[in-house]
C-alpha cells in the first residue's frame, strides 16, 4: 500500500434496519470481484438492476430509523470533509440525503435502479438514473463521492473526483453489510486504478464502519 490509513477512536451506536436474506451473500461476492478484478458487464448489471428494483418498495419502511444517517453524519465531520458539489451514487431511496442535502452547495443522487428513485423519500435532490460504472460526469466535477453500503468502481472515482476531493464510504453495519469492503481493500483498489498512493481516515460509530479517503499529497 502507497497511502496510510489513520484510525479514530470508535463512537457509539447501532442500526436498527431490517436484517437481509441470504441472496444479499451474492452482492457480497459481486463487491470482492468488483474490487479485486473491475468484473462488472451487462448480465452483471442487470442481476444487480433486478434484485434492487425488486427491494425498492420497501426501502425506506426497511431502513430508515432515527440513527441510521449517524454514521454517515460522522464521516464527514470527523474525517473533516469539505466540497461544494457532492455525488451520493448507489443513493437507493435517498435516505441519507434528508441529512446531507444542506451541507453542499450541490446535491445529486443517483442509483441504477429506477425503482429505488420512484420510491424516494420526499425532498429528494435531483435524481439521475445511471450506471456508477460510466458515470455521467465530466472528469474532476466531483468534491465529495458518497458511496455508502455502494459498489466500488476504482476509475470512475479517479476520474470523477477533483485533485482535493473526498471519497466516503459507509457500510452500516460494517462488515455484516453485504455490500462491504474494509478499508485495506477499498484503498488497494483505488491505488490499483490509479497508479498512486491514496490516504485514509477510518473509524467505527457502532457497527457501522466508515473511511474518508484521497489522494495521497505529493511532498515537493
Ligand atoms: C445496498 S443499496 C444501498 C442504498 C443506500 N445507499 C442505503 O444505504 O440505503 C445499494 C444501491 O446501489 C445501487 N446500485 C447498485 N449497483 C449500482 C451501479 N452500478 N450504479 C449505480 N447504482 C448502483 C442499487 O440499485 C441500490 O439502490
């Protein structure tokens, strides 16, 4: 590993949302693939489409809870993330974004599943229906890539966030989350695509991990 990760002293808390079956153990290997080996393709995508398509109704009844934004709340101030424009990919039913919304001069949510973004929560941001694979977005556009209980696609994130910009990323219930990655892995695989070191901040609000990550300064 090029970058260094720093850890932080654990906060306290707990998810509250409905525990999955086991067809999530599926998305737990299409995440190490991803990571691992960029093996992502259309039969991929559609498999991933279905399954949340077919979650999207009952989303937000299955998840949304008065801590569940905590850990996600405590990312940002903690690991000190600053930005204007701020990208949530993978956002499902936009809950996290009731709280993130105001923080940002500029919001946007996207998910692959259009079910998710017709079931979203009201005062939704603007919502964009994409594949975080080929991501609509001009190179450096982004401040602040919010990626949580999300797949991780390396070079889309190299390319999308500006020089300074901040990577997030949450699992909620760490690594019980089928889609989880531990912050080793999650920084290999940025250092993988992009050829440079990437520095991590790391930490535990409950059972809920999360990372807040960039790229490594270069020291003249
Ligand atoms: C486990 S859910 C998490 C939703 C939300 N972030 C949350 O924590 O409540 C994963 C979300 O990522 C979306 N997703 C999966 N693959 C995607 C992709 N390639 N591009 C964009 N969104 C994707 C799914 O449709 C789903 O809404």
């Amino acid at each position: 590993m090029k970058g260094k990760i720093t850890r932080l002293p654990s906060s306290d808390g707990k998810d509250l949302a409905t525990r999955l079956t086991p067809v999530t153990h599926r998305m737990r290997e299409v995440t190490n693939h991803l990571a691992e080996d960029g093996i992502w393709d259309a039969t991929l995508t559609e498999e991933v489409r279905q399954l949340f398509d077919s979650l999207a109704e009952e989303w937000t009844a299955t998840r949304d809870h008065p801590q569940r934004n905590l850990p996600i709340l405590d990312a940002l101030n903690r690991g000190k993330v600053k930005g204007q424009v701020a990208l949530e990919l993978g956002a499902g039913t936009c809950i996290s974004a009731r709280d993130l919304i105001s923080k940002f001069d500029s919001f946007i949510a996207m998910d692959l599943s259009l079910a998710m973004l017709n079931n979203a929560i009201e005062n939704a941001p603007p919502l964009v229906c994409a594949d975080g694979s080929a991501l609509p977005v001009a190179n450096g556009a982004i401040d602040v890539l919010i990626l949580q209980n999300m797949f991780l696609f390396p070079k889309e994130v190299e390319r999308c966030l500006s020089t300074e910009g901040y990577l997030v990323w949450v699992n909620s219930r760490g690594p019980e989350t089928p889609i989880h990655l531990p912050v080793e892995k999650v920084v290999h695989s940025l250092e993988s695509a992009a050829g440079h070191g990437w520095d991590a901040i790391a930490s535990t609000l409950g059972e809920a991990t999360w990372a807040v990550i960039q790229r490594s300064k270069v020291i003249d």
